[in-house]
C-alpha cells in the first residue's frame, strides 16, 4: 500500500498535478514513519529467567554470553526475577515465563586438559520440565555452547502452544 501512495504522489507530481512538493515530501515522511494499517502487531517478548551456578571461569564466561543472547535477542526478554504465571485477557491458558537454570563444574578429561561440564534444565515456569542436557564446553567455546542452549530453548518455546 505505501508503494502505491508513493507511486500516486511521485507520478502527480511529475505530470504537475500536485503544486505543492513540500506537501508530498512531508506527506510521505509520516507514511514511511506510521505502520501499516493492516500490519498485526509484533508478539510481546516472552520473559526468560536465567539462573546459574557456575563458580569456574568457563561457566561463568558461558553464563555472560547466554544471558547477552538472551539480551540481544528479537523473541525473548531477561527477567530478573521469576514471575509466576498470568492468564492474559482472551486465553485459556496462562502463558508461563520461561526458566533456564544452570550448574557448570570442572572436569579433566584423558588428555589431561580441563573442560567444564554444564547442565542445562529448561521449564516452562515453575513447574513444568521440558527438557536437560549436560554437555562439555571448553574455554574456547562458551560462545556456541551459548548458542546451542538458546536454540534449544527456541525449539521448546516454538513448539509449545498457548491455545
């Protein structure tokens, strides 16, 4: 529709229809500004409440970069709290903010070298279990073992239904 609109102004305005180019300047800056009408809203950010334990510095680097993740992401938001459940207007269901909880500890493998051990539990609020990994993750990669925890959390969250 906003193609259309400028398509109409720029075309009247090149046949001297319109008089006025400021009114058509200023008339497409507050159309390029304004939504679409037909456009739905963007969905609320659904509310994540990480936890962790981990006390070694691999753990703790893993922790800073799930939670940045977390930060930067376009679908969820950090809670620094754990809310419970509130049923919004027009659902069954109450929508249940999501929980990550972490615990990382040490461990030396055959090779001598240390790797941290992370286990990872995901419910949907207090209660609900979805889902537990444990996984190795050295040093130098606290980054994707980040990465690999949100896209798991976005597998669970995708899937679930708030019908």
């Amino acid at each position: 529709m906003r193609y259309l609109l400028l398509f109409l102004c720029l075309s009247s305005c090149a046949f001297g229809q319109t008089k006025k180019p400021t009114h058509i300047a200023s008339e497409l800056n507050r159309l390029s500004s304004a939504p679409p009408a037909n456009e739905e809203p963007a969905p609320p950010k659904i509310k994540v409440y990480f936890d962790c334990t981990c006390d070694d510095t691999a753990g703790a680097r893993y922790a800073t970069a799930l939670r940045d993740l977390i930060a930067s992401s376009p679908r969820y938001v950090a809670s620094t709290t754990f809310e419970d459940p509130a049923t919004l207007p027009g659902e069954n269901y109450p929508r249940f903010h999501w929980v990550v909880s972490a615990a990382s500890i040490n461990v030396a493998d055959s090779s001598g070298a240390i790797r941290t051990a992370i286990s990872v539990v995901i419910r949907a609020g207090r209660d609900i279990f979805m889902s537990q990994s444990v996984f190795l993750c050295g040093e130098n990669a606290v980054a994707g073992c980040a990465a690999d925890t949100l896209a798991s959390l976005d597998s669970k969250a995708a899937n679930w239904k708030y019908k």
